[in-house]
C-alpha cells in the first residue's frame, strides 16, 4: 500500500499507509474528515548542488559538456577500438566513419582521439 499525507481543517495531519481509493480519514482530535493531499509529482524546479561523492565534486554550471566530452573520449579511446578489432566491419565502413587511417607503409592505424582533438 502506498504512503498518503492526509490533512485536516483543524490543522492535524497525519502520514499514513492506506488503499489507493480511500481518500478520507477521520480526524482524531476534532472528529472530522481528514482529506488525502495530492503528491507532489514534479520536484524542484531549479538545479540543486549535486555532489559526486565517488570524487568529491560539486556540479557546476557546465557539467552536461563536461558529460558530453567524456562520453566522447570513451566512444574514441574504447568503443571505437573493440568495434576495429571485432572484425565486423569491412575497411571501407571503418574509413568511412573516420575510426582508421594508413600510414605511407599501408599501416592501419585506429584512432583513439575525437575528430576535433587530432
């Protein structure tokens, strides 16, 4: 059952485990019907300070490019390697979507950096 907060004219209210559908209680000091209050769906509408507290840093006002280059350095540095070397790929596909490059020796090389960090 789920947790309602119902409150009363004479100021009581009470937090209490009942049915979906009971939507009013009796008041035990003035003897009338408590109503159940709506919940509170959406939460604060402004960003609070989050704090990571894996490294012990605060969110700052940039921190969804902080996200964004991060994921970035991970697709290059990781994915982008275990997608060369599963072998699924043919090398035209790879060239295409920028992951390798030739050497003058006809080396391939994977890249492991963004395009705009080259």
């Amino acid at each position: 059952m789920p947790k309602y907060k119902y409150t009363c004219e004479c100021g009581n209210s009470v937090v209490k485990y009942a049915p979906r559908d009971k939507l009013t209680l009796r008041c035990k000091k003035c003897k009338s019907e408590m109503k159940r209050e709506l919940p509170v769906l959406n939460g604060p509408s402004q960003k609070r300070e989050l704090v990571d507290p894996v490294v012990n840093t605060r969110h700052i006002d940039n921190q969804d490019e902080i996200i964004k280059a991060r994921s970035q350095k991970y697709y290059w540095g990781v994915e982008v390697p275990k997608m060369v070397n599963s072998g699924k790929y043919s090398i035209e596909t790879m060239i295409e979507k920028g992951w390798v490059w030739f050497d003058d020796n006809m080396q391939m090389h994977i890249y492991t950096k963004p395009p705009h960090e080259r």
